[in-house]
C-alpha cells in the first residue's frame, strides 16, 4: 500500500483557520484507484497551524480497512510518502506518524506488523542540478528526467537523495529532495529511487511524468479541495473569543461515504 499525506495551513492574515491534513492511500496494483481521509487539527499548545498529522492511528486504521476491504487481504508493506516536512521536524514527525501506523496495525490484528518505508519529499530547497556536457541535457537544457544524485551533496549520515523526475518545459528545473527516515523492509536504494521515479509517472493529470509522487501529489489535491470547501463556509475565523467550532467543520468536510474511496479531488 502507498500513502500519500500533507498538511496546509492558512496566512496570518486569514483568521484562526485550523490547518487541514489529508492522507490518501493506493488501493489497486497499478495505483491508480485512491482512497482519501480529511482531518481539521489544531497545535496542542493553542497555536493554529500544526505540521504534526494528530490522530494518525484512526486514519490510518481507517484505510487500512478501506484497502482490505477492496483488495481482499491487508498489505505486507506501507510506502509512505509525507510532502511538508522540514528537516527541524522530522524526528518528531517520525515519531508521531510511524508510532500511529503501528498502532492502527495492531488494532486491526494483534500479530500484524507489515513492513514500513518512510521517505520525506521537499521541494524548497536551493539546489540545481546541470549537465557537465550540454550534449548531455534535454531540449530545455536541463538534466534527463530520471537523474538521481545520491552522493557528494547528500547528507553523510542518513540516507537522502535528489531525483529529477520531470523534463522542464521552461527554465531550471528544481529536483525533488527525498530523505529515508524509516525502512524495515529492507529496500535497496536503488529500488527505492526507481519506485519513486516509476511514481511520477502515475499521475492522473499529466500524460508525462511530474516533478514528485503521484500520491504527495494527490494528498496535496485534496487539501486544496478542502481549503476551497472551508473558504465557502464563510465563517468569522477573526473572532478569538468564540471561534467556529472544529467538531462542526470536521463533520462538513468529512467526505461522503461514497466518495471516500474515490480519487474525486483529481
């Protein structure tokens, strides 16, 4: 099973809106069918944005059901792929959503443990990639879709990489900057980085592949849908005092039963 999952939150000058997680997961062979799952959260220290997904166990626990229920059994491995993180919060992070997984896992079954991979994905970074030789680059004059950098400029200690996966159409291209911070299943690198490559070929938009995986893509959908369908809720989020209340919200956005399984926000 390959999951997908980002956090968004609102400008200052938005009001006390609440940050949105939303969380998909494949639930074919060929990852193309997504179910999806919304949650509205807040920082436990009374700030409003929260990177952190809370509850993770009960989303988790949910789709977990959701892809047995499609597929007939539970999946032997999770590929997890979270977009959002900086790297000042990755071991919290780390510890939050790989303790929620295995926590739903064993609520589903005592004796489940399936095999975990948990890769970072960021995008704001500074670092280019360019072709030693100009015979070497695309049309665009950047680096082959397809190139990976997985020494020299990475980080010594843990396991990260850079992957072009994307031709540009129009200037530089930026890499997308992939770190392992988990991984029990005992992947090669190099099967991690063709599977992530193989990835950005997948999504549903594009007949050609993208600049990062087709599930943080979508995980990222799904967040912009529920941004738009809290925005046209119109409620007065400048009010301190007595702001909406979140039990509310949440049960607007959850989605209907019918489309919780449905890549809709496609």
């Amino acid at each position: 099973m390959i999951i997908g999952a980002d956090v968004t939150h609102w400008a200052r000058d938005e009001g006390n809106k609440p940050s949105i997680a939303g969380v998909v997961c494949s639930l074919d062979r060929a990852c193309s069918k997504y179910a999806s799952r919304l949650q509205i959260q807040v920082h436990q220290h009374n700030r409003v944005s929260d990177e952190i997904i809370r509850g993770f166990k009960d989303i988790m626990k949910d789709l977990l059901l959701a892809f047995r229920n499609t597929c007939g059994r539970r999946p032997g491995k999770i590929l997890y792929y979270r977009d959002g993180v900086s790297q000042g919060q990755f071991i919290q992070t780390l510890t939050e959503e790989i303790a929620g997984i295995q926590a739903a896992c064993i609520d589903l079954e005592e004796d489940y443990q399936p095999k975990i991979t948990y890769i970072t994905a960021q995008k704001r970074h500074h670092t280019r990639l360019y072709c030693a030789n100009n015979s070497d680059a695309d049309r665009s004059g950047n680096v082959p879709a397809g190139t990976v950098v997985d020494r020299e400029i990475t980080n010594p200690i843990s396991f990260d990489f850079y992957l072009n996966s994307h031709s540009g159409i129009q200037g530089t291209n930026r890499p997308c900057h992939y770190t392992v911070l988990w991984d029990d299943s005992d992947m090669s690198p190099d099967m991690i980085q063709l599977l992530t490559f193989y990835l950005c070929h997948t999504y549903a938009r594009c007949t050609r592949s993208v600049s990062y995986p087709a599930p943080t893509y979508y995980a990222h959908l799904l967040c912009a849908r529920a941004r738009t369908m809290l925005s046209a809720m119109r409620l007065d989020w400048y009010d301190k005092n007595n702001p909406p209340k979140l039990d509310m919200i949440q049960k607007k956005l959850s989605q209907n039963d019918k489309l919780q399984n449905i890549t809709y926000f496609v």
